[in-house]
C-alpha cells in the first residue's frame, strides 16, 4: 500500500510541476507593487490550468498525509 502511495505522489507531483510551469507569468510578485493594470478574471484555458493546480495542490497534499499516517 505505501509503495502505491509513493508511487501515486510521483505522479501527481510531475502533474503539479507542468501545471505551476504552465501558468501565466503576468500577475507575479513583480505586478504586486509596481503595476497600474487593473484586476483581470481568469479565462478559457487559463482557468483549467489554474484551477487544476489547485485541485492537484489538495491531493498532492492529502497524499503526503496518507503517506505519513502508513506504516
């Protein structure tokens, strides 16, 4: 069972990678104190990719605690 969990955590761990990698980099640490643009929704393909983070984020984090309550 923990290898399966370890295993499960890989996964998702590159799936979270490629989708923190996707994001748009315009809305930055950078844009925070310097910018003059005005706030702006999230849109299409965006979305899926920011809100995926999110999800995988959640599991990522639910499986570490699986993993450490496994013995």
């Amino acid at each position: 069972m923990k290898t399966f969990v370890i295993f499960a955590q890989i996964i998702v761990a590159v799936i979270l990678s490629v989708l923190v990698l996707l994001q748009s980099s315009k809305g930055g640490l950078g844009n925070t104190f310097g910018s003059l643009d005005f706030y702006r929704t999230r849109r299409g393909a965006e979305k899926v990719v920011f809100l995926g983070t999110i999800i995988f984020a959640v599991i990522f984090l639910m499986l570490s605690i699986v993993n450490l309550l496994i013995q």
